[in-house]
C-alpha cells in the first residue's frame, strides 16, 4: 500500500473529530513539517478559523489580507519563504468546487515546496471527503465555522443548505446568505443529475423560528417532489399544497424555481413569489422577467406554469432576493427606510462587470459586500440571500 493510501485509511479508521491530528501527524512524520495548521472558512466568509495544529496565529485571519486568504480565495496554492530557508504553504481544501477551507504545512530548508505540491494537494483532497463525511458524527468542523454564535433560526437554515459552491464541467453554482449569524426565512437549494441541474431559492416570510420553519416545511416539501420525478410545476403544486395545509393561507413562501437540461442549456422557469434574476453576457447586464404566479401556500389549489429560456456558454446569471435589489440607499450610502434609490434599480447592473473575472463561488459574497457599503451604516433590515450561476455548456459543444 503507498503512503497515500496509507493516509485515506487512517482518516476513514479515525475518531470524526481527530482527522487534523491524523493529517498533522502524517505530515510530520513524512516532510518534516513544523506549523502545520487547518482553517475553516466561517458562516460569514470573511475569515478562517482554526480547527487544530500549532498555528503562528491561533485566533482567526482574515479570508481578504492573509496568505491563507490568498490561497483560499485564488484557489491555488501559497507558498511563504521563511528567514530560515524553509517554506510554509498554504493550500485550500475544497470538495467539488465547495470551499472548506485551508490546510497550512511549514516545510523544513531540506524540502522542495513545488516537488510536494501534487502530494499536498492529495491530502487536503482526501482531507475535503473525510471532514464532510465526519460532519454526520462530530460538530468539530460546525464549531470551527462560527466566529460568533448563530441564532436557533439561523442554525436550522444552515443545516438545510447543500453548500456553497458546486462545480461541474456544465456549470458552477455559488450563494450566500447575510446575515450570516441571523438568518430568518431566506435559504436555497440545488441538485445535479446526469440530465439536470435543479436549483431552488426560498423566501419564507415572517421573521426567526417562525420564518425557518415556513423554509423548512417548504424546502422538504420541494425536494419530496423532485425526488419523486415531477417536473418543476409539479414540484411547485406539491410544496404549494404542503405549506397551504399546514398554514391555511396565514403563511407563504415565494420561491424561483429552475431546471437547467445540461446537454442543451434550455431553462425551465417557475416564478412564485419575490427572487429576481439578471443575466451577463458578455458585456450586457439585463434583468430576466418572468411572469410572476402566486407564492407557495397563498392559496388552496393554485395552478403553475412553467416557462423556459436558453443560456449559452459564457452567461453568468446572478439571482438575488428582496433583501438584496429592495435596499434602499440615501446620499453618501446612507440608508433610509422611506426615500432612496433600490439597490436593484440601477447599482446592481452597474456592480456585476466589475465581478466577471470572479468564480461563481465568489460572486455572491462580493456582491454582499457591496451590498453592506451602499446600504452605509444601518444594519440589514431583511435577509439577503445572492445565487450566481455559471454556464459552462455540455463537454464538446459551443454556442
């Protein structure tokens, strides 16, 4: 058995919550490595935060001015020379595009950082599947995400989310949520299948529990539809039926609906409720309008239709709630609540260009955080949840 099969066997065999020390412990004995440190990203991507290991710095570092950052945010290893003639590289750890982290190794003047590079990137690899798989057992990993404590309704809607990135050679999805710590009814949703990417973005109203539970109930009552194969009307009139028979009409919840078909890039579409959509193409930003049909649980018996549209190789498409396009700015970025110019309006298509050369995993916390700085000092007054969604088209074919 080679060293690295060695290593995926000893992470499977161990404790969920000592994978870092079965990590530490290879490296040591293998390179020689001193600082060896693993970092998670937190809740609010805006810092990473120590798991296990001798770290240089054992409180958080940023995710926007540190080397770990760096790595994390490139996705691409950086590497640190050291007054000794040592190295210490900072690697992210990602599982199928969704970013976890990073793993830190200091490497002794005798090693050669760029030979070790492929080995390295195996571990934080094998490292990725195991942290995911351990979370079933041991809340280790959640723990380390949390610069702060999370409410009870912002608990519940993290633990619904899939993630927060999924790439495949079709596509790459990425989506946050703000604010992180606080989330009430705002949440999203995807599934890819050999045939389909399926994605989901909620809005429960209402505020805290009552609002999470709203997602909750609608989020399962959505994915039962769909893993029992009817198509996206179908799912709506499901959901739609499960929150009207729990509420009565006291309670809904709106939601966008898409079904992309990989092999062709047609869209199928059912709008019910407040989530918009804007499309880049090349340099055309434009608002997609859809027509809008009452949200889930309204009404008794409500009947959806869905529409479609194509996307082509190269569209990026950016879906963002009422929390993000309803935000109102006065002069100087200072928020009002009665007066001002929407985020949506105008400030959102001038925004995203300048956010091209960015991955789709990305996007939406960029777009947060321009979010927070037109908005001034006033703290949000709703969810914000931003989706963004590259298109890649199907292997082999172009536009």
């Amino acid at each position: 058995m080679d060293r690295f099969a060695a290593l995926q066997q000893a992470l499977r065999s161990a404790p969920p919550h000592a994978l870092a020390r079965v990590v530490i412990e290879e490296l040591r004995g293998r390179y020689g490595a001193g600082r060896v440190e693993l970092r998670m990203i937190d809740y609010g991507m805006k810092s990473l935060q120590l798991v296990d290991g001798h770290a240089a710095e054992a409180g958080p570092v940023s995710v926007h001015d540190s080397p770990q950052g760096r790595a994390f945010g490139s996705q691409e290893p950086f590497t640190v020379q050291q007054p000794d003639g040592g190295a210490v590289v900072h690697l992210p750890v990602t599982l199928r595009g969704d970013r976890l982290g990073t793993l830190s190794v200091g490497l002794p003047p005798s090693a050669d950082p760029g030979g070790l590079l492929p080995a390295l990137r195996q571990v934080c690899e094998a490292l990725g599947h195991e942290i995911l798989v351990a979370e079933r057992d041991t809340d280790v990993f959640l723990l380390a995400r949390r610069a702060s404590r999370l409410t009870l309704a912002a608990e519940m809607q993290w633990q619904l989310l899939p993630g927060r990135t999924c790439v495949r050679d079709e596509f790459e999805v990425g989506a946050h949520l703000e604010p992180a710590y606080a989330i009430h009814g705002d949440s999203f949703d995807w599934e890819a299948s050999e045939r389909y990417l399926t994605l989901a973005v909620t809005n429960g109203m209402g505020e805290g529990i009552d609002a999470a539970l709203l997602t909750n109930l609608a989020t399962n009552a959505l994915r039962n539809a769909r893993r029992a194969g009817l198509d996206l009307a179908g799912q709506a009139t499901l959901a739609d039926q499960a929150v009207y028979a729990q509420y009565r009409g006291a309670a809904y919840v709106s939601v966008l609906l898409l079904r992309f078909e990989l092999s062709t890039g047609r869209v199928a579409v059912v709008d019910a409720g407040s989530p918009r959509m804007w499309r880049i193409r090349g340099r055309d930003v434009a608002a997609v309008p859809f027509d809008h049909q009452l949200p889930l649980g309204m009404f008794e018996d409500s009947v959806y239709v869905e529409e479609s549209f194509t996307v082509r190789p190269g569209d990026r498409l950016l879906i963002g709630s009422d929390g993000v396009y309803d935000t109102l700015s006065g002069p100087a970025g200072e928020a009002l609540p009665d007066r001002g110019e929407k985020y949506g309006e105008r400030a959102l298509a001038r925004s995203l260009p300048g956010h091209r050369l960015l991955p789709a995993g990305l996007v939406p916390a960029a777009v947060l955080r321009e979010l927070a700085t037109y908005r001034g000092e006033a703290p949000l007054q709703d969810d914000a949840l931003v989706m963004c969604v590259d298109w890649h088209g199907s292997p082999g074919k172009t536009a």
